[in-house]
C-alpha cells in the first residue's frame, strides 16, 4: 500500500497530495487544479525557483493530459560535452508505463 501524503503543490501551490514511486525519486501527485503528474525530486527542486510561467505552463500541461497519460516532469540527463543542458523536461507517458 503507497503511503499518500500532503503537500502543497508545486506548480500551483494549491493543496495536494503525493505518493512516492520509481524508489521515492519521484513523486506522483493528485492535485486539484493541475489533476495528476509526476514530479522527480530535482525537478521539484528547480521548479520551486523557476519564474512563475514555467509552472503555470507545467500545470496546464498536467491538467490537459490525454486520456491514459500522466505529464512527467524530469531533470533530463545529458552526457558530457553533449550540448546545453535543458532544465526541465515534461513529457506525457502512458499511465502503463509509469512507475
């Protein structure tokens, strides 16, 4: 049984919701305006800071997800010498895929 904890959320700051899932390096929260997403823990950490159009746009995207999809936003890896490191990355994944 996953252990549902409070929060305010990320992207909206509205109370939410969240569980841990992929070994507790993300979280997957239930949020009543931006719906359902996850969130890993460094891309939480660098959206808390990020301008306030980035989550707002990140919260639109969650909310607008296609069916059988969740927003899942990362701190992508790049190899070295790769190019620009990109700062968050949200993609949609099929709910099947989510871990």
């Amino acid at each position: 049984m996953k252990l549902e904890q409070e929060q305010e959320c990320p992207l909206c700051s509205s109370p939410a919701s969240f569980y841990w899932v992929d070994y507790s390096n993300r979280k997957f929260f239930k949020c009543p305006k931006c719906t359902y997403y996850q969130i890993s823990k460094a891309a939480e950490k660098r959206i808390i800071d990020s301008p306030q159009q980035w989550r707002d746009e990140y919260s639109k995207h969650a909310s607008s997800a296609p069916e059988g999809f969740r927003l899942v936003i990362i701190v992508p890896s790049i190899p070295p010498g790769a190019g620009t490191q990109v700062a968050l990355s949200g993609d949609y994944v099929a709910i099947d895929d989510l871990p």
